[in-house]
C-alpha cells in the first residue's frame, strides 16, 4: 500500500515529540553533583483494541512490579511507580562520577479510555520493562454482529 507524504502529518508528529520532550524536562532537576536526574517521567504508552479487550503497554524500565500502582476507574486507567537505578548517597560519597544519565524517580500515567472496560477482569504483567495491561472490554460497549435479512426472511421469522 502507498502512503502519500503530508507535510502537516510530520508537523502533528514533530509537535508531538517536542510535547513529550517538555514534559521529560519539566521533571528534570540538578542533584548535588550537578548532574541531571530524571524525578518525574511521563511514561510511553500503546493503547489499542484487539476485539474483546484494550491492551495498554507502558514502557517503564527499572521499574520493580511491587512498585507498580495500576488502577481503572470509570473510563480512565492511571498507572504510577517507581523506575531507574537507585544509587544510596552515603554508598555513593566515595565514588567520582565521570557521567551519570541513569536516573531514577517516579512514573505518572492517567490516560481516559476510548470505550468502557470491566475493571474487575482486568489484568497486569510486567516483563523486559513493559508493563502490559489487559482490560476487557464491558458486554455493551463490545461490537455485535447483526444479521441482516430480506423483508420476506423477516416476515416468515415472525410467524
């Protein structure tokens, strides 16, 4: 299939990525060594349908499962946690960093779903730094296949 190139779409797409840019940066701060760690991230995330369920993938690296806070309510899924390397200060004071870019902190994701879930058969794994969370879909916000007949096929149907 060929896919005619839009110069607004790489625009969307470069707004986009500066948006998610900013909000890396505006957790960012110096720590006492004048090196940056990351304390608050927005994670990346996929949402997508898959027929009976939405399945939700957030990359959240380093991040321990006992950590991970995922709660649905109504139609919105909110994950938080913890991610990164942890490094003790005190263990830490005799070292002589010569870079340090892994950080560690907190992850917040809210995110409203685009059709009713049933929160209670939901379900979350976590592996190779991605947390994956199943949410079927609730009865009536899942799609019917409706038959459609003949006015003749639906006469003889009602007698």
């Amino acid at each position: 299939m060929m896919v005619r190139w839009s110069p607004m779409i790489e625009v969307a797409r470069l707004f986009n990525e500066v948006d998610r840019l900013l909000d890396e940066v505006t957790g960012t701060m110096m720590n006492r060594n004048g090196l940056t760690s990351v304390t608050t991230i927005r994670p990346a995330v996929d949402l997508y349908d898959n027929g009976d369920a939405l399945v939700l993938r957030a990359l959240v690296p380093g991040a321990q499962p006992g950590s991970l806070d995922v709660q649905i309510e109504q139609n919105t899924v909110r994950i938080k946690g913890r991610f990164g390397a942890e490094v003790d200060e005190d263990e830490a004071k005799g070292w002589t960093w010569y870079r340090r870019e892994i950080g560690s902190g907190e992850f917040s994701h809210s995110m409203t779903l685009p059709v009713p879930v049933d929160a209670e058969r939901a379900e979350a794994a976590y592996n190779d730094g991605i947390l994956t969370l199943t949410m079927p879909k609730a009865e009536h916000a899942r799609a019917r296949k409706i038959e459609v007949r003949t006015p003749k096929a639906l006469a003889s149907s009602l007698n």
